[in-house]
C-alpha cells in the first residue's frame, strides 16, 4: 500500500466529516446544538474551564457521530439486507452516540446551571 502524504491525509479525514455532514440529519442536529453551547458560553460568561469541557464534549458527540455514520456505512456494504447482527451493531453503535449525546447535556447542566447563577447575583 502507498504511504499518503500528511496533506492528503488531512484531506481524507474532511471529506470523511463531510460526508456525515452531508449525509446525516443527526450530524446537522449536533452542530445545531453545538453552536448553541458554544454561543450559552458566551452569553453566560463561562469560564475557561467551562469552555474546554464544553469543547471536548462537542467533540467527542461528532466523532462518535462519524463513526456511527461509518459503521452503517460499512455494515449496509457488508449486508444490503436484513440482518439480525448488523442491526445489533447499527443499534449499538447509535446507542454509543445517544450516551455521549445525554452526558453532553448533564455536562452542559453542570456548567452552565452555575454560570447563569453567577449572572444573576
């Protein structure tokens, strides 16, 4: 196998993200909700610390939201009918993203519940 340059494997990796954005209604959903942490960041004051979690819980909800949207990918390639294990796999790996996706939001409760007390008082 040819070795990639680091360029092209940088853009592998976009068009990768892309093409979930492109293809997948949750991963529209997820940036949604991601511009509107980042902006109740904003608008509360958060601070630093608050920003990074944030960050990092965005983060990890859209990758985990790309290789959902890979293993689909590649179980509807491996098994274009139905399938009891490919849909215990598609299942699982859409259970991940909804796990990752709650803890976002009770990570968001944390940060921001004291922010905005902070701004009232």
């Amino acid at each position: 196998m040819k070795k990639q340059s680091q360029a092209k494997s940088f853009a592998v990796a976009f068009a990768g993200i892309g093409r979930a954005f492109m293809s997948e209604l949750h991963m529209k959903v997820h940036l949604v909700f991601a511009i509107a942490a980042l902006i109740a960041c904003w608008v509360l004051q958060v601070e630093l610390w608050g920003w990074c979690v944030v960050i990092v819980c965005i983060g990890m909800v859209i990758a985990a939201e790309v290789l959902n949207t890979a293993i689909e990918a590649l179980c509807d390639k491996v098994s274009p009918g139905y399938d009891h294990l490919i849909k215990i796999a598609k299942d699982a790996a859409a259970g991940a993203v909804l796990v990752l996706a709650i803890t976002a939001v009770i990570v968001g409760l944390v940060v921001y519940i004291p922010a905005f007390m902070n701004l009232l008082a």
